[in-house]
C-alpha cells in the first residue's frame, strides 16, 4: 500500500499517456482521410488530362497540301481546323496559284488532299484537281451534297434525311438504301465521295 502511494503519481502518468496516445490514434485517421482525399483528387486531375490528351491525338487530322503552296508536304493539324489553317502551315500561296478555284473555308478531315492549282492550268487539269477532292457523305451539308454530279435539291434532302434516321453510311452502296438513288447514280458519284 505504502508503494502504491509512493508509485502513485507514476501510474497515474501512465494512464494519462495511454489516454493521450488512444486520443491520438482516434484524430490520425482524420488525418489520413484529408491526404487521401488530396491524392484521390491528383488522380482524377491526371485521369483528366490523360483523357484530354487521348481527345487531342483524336482530333488531329493528316492532310496532304499541293500544288501552289510555299512548302508542299503532309500536315498534321486540328480536326476542327479549316483549309485556310492548312495553308497557313504551308507557308500560303504562291503568287501563280489560282485563289478562285479553293474553298478556304472547308473543314479538313483526316487523309483529305488540298490541291491548289496555277493560274494558267487548263481545263483538263482543273477537273483532274477538282476530282482529288471528296466530300465526305456522311458530314457534308445539304449544299455540299447538291455540288456532286447527278445530285439534286431533292436527292440531297434524301441523303440527309436517310442520315438523320438511319445514321451514318458505313459504305458507299449504302447510298443505294436512300430514295432516287439507283446503280448509275452511285457509279457516277464513287471517285467523288468518300465513307466514312
């Protein structure tokens, strides 16, 4: 009894310091929740720009520039680019080519060709370069539609409308699903279109 009272401040210590360090566990896992709350968020932040850089390598296009630029060659560029973008990175027009005959403000897509003729090119060569470009079916609008051969303002609307309702054309005999579309359309329109 007599140690007891002689130990007694250094038990009574004792249990005051498992009192604190039970205390002390309890608010480290607060702690913890805090750090992994910061790191959860740091994963999400890399999972986002992971995810946006996998959108960027998606949406650049290759696009093949000749003709009358400054520096033909293949251009790596925005899908939601224009060819006036294309021709910039080409170092622009040469002062022979023929500016009427290029639709600068045009969409590029990915494998499409921009051919940007001479002044002086004969007729025969202006249809081989407007040959080269294609309309992509499944993207172009209705006034884009109408400028292919054999395509009307209704025939076009029936391109459209079979679009909007079946969705895309997967291939180019697709189009013989659409309205007023028959064989010798679709042979007229193949080196002129392009699916997808």
């Amino acid at each position: 009894m007599h140690i007891l009272k002689r130990y007694g401040w250094i038990i009574i210590s004792c249990i005051a310091g498992g009192i604190l360090l039970f205390i002390t566990s309890k608010t480290e896992p607060k702690k913890a929740v805090v750090v992994t709350d910061h790191s959860s968020k740091g994963v999400e932040d890399v999972q986002e720009s992971s995810s946006s850089g996998t959108v960027e390598d998606v949406d650049q296009v290759m696009v093949d520039v000749k003709g009358e630029v400054q520096h033909p060659g293949v251009y790596d560029i925005s899908i939601h680019a224009r060819v006036d973008d294309v021709l910039a990175l080409a170092g622009g027009l040469t002062e022979n080519a023929d500016e009427l005959q290029i639709n600068k403000a045009q969409k590029v897509h990915d494998e499409m060709m921009i051919y940007v003729p001479r002044i002086d090119e004969t007729a025969q060569d202006d249809i081989a370069s407007s040959t080269s470009q294609t309309v992509r079916i499944n993207y172009a609008s209705k006034e884009e539609i109408v400028e292919l051969p054999g395509i009307g303002p209704s025939k076009a609307d029936a391109i459209v409308q079979y679009r909007e309702e079946n969705g895309l054309f997967t291939s180019i005999e697709d189009l013989l699903q659409v309205s007023g579309i028959g064989e010798k359309t679709l042979e007229s329109l193949r080196e002129y279109i392009q699916v997808p």
